[in-house]
C-alpha cells in the first residue's frame, strides 16, 4: 500500500493521474492459447476477471500470487494457468508491465525525477526500477522516449500500440 504521507501534492497527483488512465484504458492481449476456453470452467474465467480488476484497481500494491488466488477464489497453479492462457504472461509480469506502463506515463511530468517515480511505482530502489523497466521496454528510463535527439519524456505517452501485452 502506498504510504501517501511521504509524496508532495503534485507526486501524487501525477500519480492519479496515470492510474486513472490505466483503469480507463486497461491493457488488451491476445491470447496465445488456443481459441477454445471451454476446457477453463465459468468459475474459472470468473475468477480471472476478479483479479484483472483487482490488479487494474490498485496497480502499485505488490500482490502475490497466492494472495490474488484467495482474492479471486480458485487455488494459484489454476489462477498462474488461466493468466497464462488468456494473456501470455505470469501474474508477476502482468504486474510488472502495468506498473512500468505506469511509470511510463510519469516520465512525461518533467518536474518528476526517475528516482521518484521510481519510488511512486512502488520499487525500493532506483536500481530495480532501471532493471524492470530496460526488461518490459527494452530501453532504460532515460532513454525512453528520445525520438532524434530529443529529450527524454517529451513525447506523449501512446498505448494503443499494445506491443508489451
């Protein structure tokens, strides 16, 4: 849980910010499984909704997966199995990718450095923020964004393009 007593007014609202986008505009995947989830119960498929709603409502809380299993009703190797299915990632990785999506939104606020941001995501360090996000974006923070020779973060954030999911 984010301890808000310790971020200024303009952190956190940037902060909302970026979550209200995510709810509004969750991430989309296309299942690398197959087309046919009937061998999933309704119970099951249930269950994966709960937790995509869980994760999207409250993004920066580090939920594990057996604590999303009990959230969501249905034991976490069936929980790990459907995730899988459905979006071709671990809870884990799902998790990770919208907090870097999250971040990715911050580092367009020029009055916010990546240390903070970094610690807004949730991240203990500055260090384990640069690593999970060279890992679901390919580029480190400060080189998000540069598009010739421009600065970092003064492009606008598009996630329509889906290509982390």
């Amino acid at each position: 849980m984010l301890n808000q007593s310790q971020y200024s007014q303009r952190e956190l609202r940037a902060l909302a910010k970026a979550i209200e986008y995510i709810n509004q505009h969750p991430p989309e995947w296309k299942s690398p499984g197959a087309t046919n989830e009937n061998h999933f119960s309704r119970k099951t498929l249930k269950a994966f909704d709960k937790a995509i709603q869980y994760i999207n409502k409250h993004p920066l809380e580090w939920t594990s997966p057996d604590e999303l299993s009990r959230y969501s009703g249905i034991n976490q190797s069936t929980l790990q199995a459907i995730f899988l299915y459905k979006t071709g990632r671990t809870i884990s990785e799902y998790c990770e990718i919208i907090r870097i999506t999250i971040s990715c939104i911050l580092l367009t606020d020029d009055t916010l450095s990546t240390k903070e941001i970094a610690a807004l995501c949730g991240y203990s360090s500055q260090s384990s923020f640069n690593k999970a996000f060279k890992r679901v974006k390919g580029v480190s923070p400060g080189k998000w964004g540069i598009v010739d020779g421009d600065q970092p973060g003064k492009i606008k954030v598009n996630l329509s393009d889906k290509e982390t999911y």
